[in-house]
C-alpha cells in the first residue's frame, strides 16, 4: 500500500480527482480523521472535511500501477 497526502479545495478538484481515480484499476481509499472512502466515490468525498489535507491510500503492489495512479493526481498530492 502506497499512502501520500493530497489536498482537494474545492469542487471542481473534487471532480477532476474523482475522473482521475476511477481510471485506475486498484482500490484507492481515502482517509480523513476515523473515517475511510472510497476515492471513487464523489458524495463519500463531499461527506468529508475538504480544508485540511486527505491521506490517499493506494491499494496495489504493482509499481507501474502506483505510477499510474500518482501521475493522474500529480496535482493534488501535497509536498511536504
């Protein structure tokens, strides 16, 4: 599993994310405080606190995958 944090700020972020993910083929989860969603899921990330950052979980070992994923989401992944 892959973990990186990602900020989405505002509604159109949200869209373009989801778009994203649902490309992919691996589960990709969201994790906000005790609650988990799936990154697919537009109402499950609206359900969430959306002004602070989000941990993305990527659910594959395949590192080609992994690449993947990150370089559709390139733009919301915070650097630390």
């Amino acid at each position: 599993m892959t973990e990186v944090k990602i900020r989405l700020s505002s509604v159109n972020d949200v869209k373009d994310f989801v778009s994203a993910v649902s490309l992919c083929r691996c589960d990709i989860d969201i994790a906000a405080d005790r609650y988990i969603i799936d990154a697919k899921s537009i109402m499950g990330i609206f359900s969430l606190d959306l002004s602070k950052p989000l941990v993305l979980k990527i659910n594959s070992t395949d590192e080609n995958e992994i690449a993947d994923v990150l370089g559709k989401i390139e733009r919301f992944i915070v650097r630390e």
